[in-house]
C-alpha cells in the first residue's frame, strides 16, 4: 500500500483488522510518535527509511528485508512512496524495489478531507480536521516483474508516481476540496495553511 508522505493521517482507518498490517516508519524521534499512534490501530511499525543519498545509515537495508518477511508471511505493508529530503511527491525506487523482490502488488492510496491544515514540512503535511468530508481513493495494482531492469524498475517507478498523484486528486476531488490541494499552484508561505 503505497502513499505520499504527508498524506496520510487518515489512512490507518483503512486497517479493517482481517489482514495484519506493518508500515514502515523511520528509525528519528518525531517517527516514534508515529508508530506509537498507528499501534493504536492494530498497525505494526517496521522501522527504517531509504537513505536517499544521504551517508547516514537510516535502517533502509533492515527496513527492506523486513518488509519482504512481511510480505511473505501475509501481512500488507504500508509505505510512503518519496523518500525526504528529496522533492515531495516524486516516487523513490524502494518501494518498486520491494515490489519486485516481493512479487506482491503496489496499491497507491490516497485520502483527502475537506477542511485540513498544512503545515511548513518539507511534505507539506496535511492535517485532517474533524467536521469534515472524508474521501478514501485506491488505484488499480501496479506489478513489477521479478526480473525487471532498470528500464523497467523506472518505468514502474513513474506509474506509481502518475497513479498516487490521480488518486490523491480525486481523493482532494470527492472531498470537494481540489483548489486547495497541497502542493498545488505556486509556493506555500512559512506558516500553516488553514483551508475550511
């Protein structure tokens, strides 16, 4: 199950607890929190990030090895797609990765509300606020072969890219809130975003 980073304070109610759920989650403290919350529903954390270039260790090799174990053993793995610092929303090679080692499918997955707060990250986190429309959107399963190349590692790489940015806009969409969609139109000033 793959979504943006950001994007996903609704999701962990996807969980309808008939399969196990493991979602990686990185190894720093602000992420503690987050898999201290997603244990509250029923959701294992598998901790460790992509490096994406960066020279410190962050736990990505522990991370994927696990996330195959998951997978083999039945469980659903939820990740986020684009690997900080990198530009939000532009899809890392780890998860095609994880998919091909895997065999199993990615599921990109989006949920968007129509009253939320974005915050001043790097992702623009999008907080969800209470009294409002909730929309949840899955796009079709994107495979990758076993044996795929570079060229095709790359290739699926864009799909899943292409496929989370349309469902996290028909998410935004059916939420009725798609003009105020983050990371929409032109830079985002230091403070919070309040949309009601």
């Amino acid at each position: 199950m793959a979504m943006w980073h950001g994007q996903f304070m609704m999701l962990p109610d996807l969980n309808t607890r008939e399969y196990r759920v493991e979602a990686m989650v990185a190894r720093h403290g602000d992420a503690e929190l987050v898999a201290q919350v997603l244990a509250r529903f029923g959701i294992s954390a598998i901790r460790g990030a992509g490096a994406a270039g960066r020279k410190r260790d962050r736990g990505g090799a522990y991370a994927l090895r696990a996330a195959v174990k998951a997978l083999e053993s039945g469980s659903i793995v939820a990740m986020t797609a684009d690997v900080p610092p990198r530009r939000p929303r532009t899809a890392g090679e780890g998860i095609v990765t994880l998919a091909r080692l895997s065999g199993r499918p990615i599921i990109p997955v989006a949920a968007a509300t129509s009253h939320f707060v974005v915050l001043n990250t790097w992702s623009k986190m999008t907080v969800n606020l209470p009294l409002s429309r909730l929309a949840w959107v899955a796009g079709e399963p994107i495979f990758v072969s076993p044996d795929a190349d570079d060229e095709a590692l790359e290739k699926a790489r864009l799909a899943v890219e292409a496929s989370l940015n349309a469902v996290t806009a028909r998410a935004y969409e059916l939420a009725k809130a798609t003009d105020r969609q983050p990371l929409t139109g032109n830079k985002q000033s230091g403070t919070p975003r309040l949309f009601l």
